[in-house]
C-alpha cells in the first residue's frame, strides 16, 4: 500500500491538470466525502466519469452537479428504482426512534463506517431529540478523519458538534455503559462483524430494543439473513433474533430518477452504464435514457470503447 501511495498524484476539486492535449477536472460526486466524477475535455470530445454519484445533499456531502458532455460514462446501481424523499426517510427513522426509546428501549443502528456512520449522527444531533447516542466502530476514526479535511465536507461544524454531542466508545467498560443508551451508532453496516454483532447478542433477549438498518444488505450477509430469516450468525452459529427491525432508505447513490434527470441536464448523445444489475437495472434504465433521446451503451466485463475523433 505505501508504495502505490508513493506513485499517486493527488488533485484537488476543480484543478485544471493537462495530459498531452487532453483536459482534466475533478468535480465532487456527493456520494462520500472525497468521492469525484472526471470531467475530460479532448479536442473534439467532452467525457464525464461519474463514478459512485449522488445529487441529492446529504448531512455530510453536497449533491453532484451534472456537465455539459457529449458522452456520459454513469453508474447505474439504482437503476428501475427510485428512492423515497430524502426528509420522509429521515422523519421516519426519527420517529421510529422516538418510539423504541419512549417505551425504555435501545436502538441498535448498524452503519457502514464511511459516510453513513456520519450522517446518521449529523441527522440525529440536528434534531433536537433529547437522546443519549454512543457511537463504535471505524465509523468514529472515520469522522476524527474527515474533520481533518473540511474542504470536502457540506458543514464542518456540523460533524464536528455532532461528535462532540455522542459519546465515543473506546474501551470494554465504555461498550458495556453503552448498553444502557438510547442509540448505538455502530459498524458494520451489514451485521457481518465489528462491535455491532456484540451488541445484538447482549440486546437480544429485551424486547423493547429495536434494529435499525439504515443501508443496502446484500445477499449472504448477516443483515440479509436478519431480515429474510429472522436469524444472524453469532459466534458461528445461527440465532434468532426476536427483535424489531426496521430497514431505511438512506443510500447516497443517485436513484433511478436521478439518474434520469442528470443525464438529461448533461445533453449527452451518448450515455454508458455500468455498475448496474443486468436483469433488474439495466433495462429499465436503457430503456428510460432511450426515450430522452440518448444513444445508450452497455459494456460488458473487458469490453473495450473506441472514442474516434
């Protein structure tokens, strides 16, 4: 690793950098702090990389602006699918919250350490909820990490009186005390290890505690099986869980309207997709981008793209 650190260039948002007659720019993604699309200008071509993308603002991150190009590579993840509004997802995770804890509950919050950790701490903090929050996990170091690099983030102050507020799980005695919480923000986001697979064993036989998923579980991961199954692996065997759990839509990839839209403000005549299931989000995409009028491409694995000039 430190030597392919060795190797990189790094750039900054905005940045005009030069290769041999070819224009670069990195423009922010939303998605992740950090995360940038790739704006390439030749001398008869304007290309735009979108890379993981969202246009929607999220506590951390502000939206993706679309570029005027002339061929869109674009992720399709959500393809065929739209996302909730933004603040009826958040109002109903903080009612849900609110009801787990009025009846002396703990909520149990698994959450992907970069970026969702965060956001959901920003969410909660902003609310104005009287909520005693704990947070574990890499999510924590992750946060300590951003708030080094402010330029990438929406609110600096934001993130940073939002950890100041919860209380920072760095010992045995601390996960214990966190027990008794309100909410526990923890990784890993998909119940497949890391302290929130702890906290689910000890939370497990009160059942006013609550689960609270707030992003994608994919196939054979322990939130998966929690909420096809009922069950998740403990220790290396499968148990029940008769708690409450509740999934959210808090995903910081463009939906399939999104998608849509930023193409459309784009005018690209010709849009790539990748990063898209075959069966189920590709050919509604296809067939939507189709009827704005773009020239849609499809590669598949080790397909390789001639752009003539």
């Amino acid at each position: 690793i430190d030597e392919a650190v060795d190797l990189w260039q790094a750039h900054g948002f905005d940045e005009k950098i030069t290769f041999h007659n070819w224009k670069w720019r990195l423009l922010r993604a939303g998605h992740i702090p950090g995360a940038a699309m790739v704006n390439i200008e030749t001398p008869t071509h304007r290309i735009l990389f979108t890379g993981d993308f969202d246009t929607r603002d999220s506590g951390l991150v502000n939206g993706a602006e679309p570029v005027k190009c002339d061929i869109l590579f674009i992720e399709g993840t959500y393809g065929g699918r739209s996302h909730p509004p933004k603040q009826h997802e958040q109002q109903r995770f903080l009612d849900r919250v609110t009801e787990v804890v009025g009846r002396g509950g703990t909520c149990l919050v698994p959450a992907f350490a970069n970026g969702r950790t965060q956001d959901v701490l920003i969410l909660l903090h902003k609310s104005g909820l009287n909520l005693n929050v704990h947070i574990d996990g890499m999510g924590k170091f992750l946060a300590k990490l951003y708030l080094e690099h402010p330029e990438y983030l929406r609110s600096s102050d934001d993130l940073e009186a939002a950890l100041a507020w919860a209380k920072k799980v760095s010992s045995k005695s601390d996960r214990k005390k966190a027990l008794d919480a309100d909410v526990i923000i923890t990784t890993s986001g998909m119940l497949d290890g890391g302290p929130s697979i702890w906290y689910v064993n000890r939370l497990r036989d009160n059942p006013e505690n609550a689960i609270l998923l707030t992003g994608y579980q994919a196939r054979g991961s322990g939130g998966k099986k929690l909420l096809d199954q009922g069950k998740l692996p403990i220790f290396g065997t499968d148990t029940p869980i008769d708690l409450e759990v509740d999934q959210f839509t808090f995903s910081t990839h463009s939906g399939h309207d999104e998608i849509l839209n930023f193409a459309q403000q784009c005018e690209a005549k010709h849009v790539v997709i990748y990063h898209a299931d075959p069966v189920q989000a590709r050919p509604p995409l296809v067939v939507a981008l189709e009827a704005q009028g773009h020239t849609v491409h499809c590669p598949i694995n080790g397909e390789s793209y001639t752009i003539v000039d």
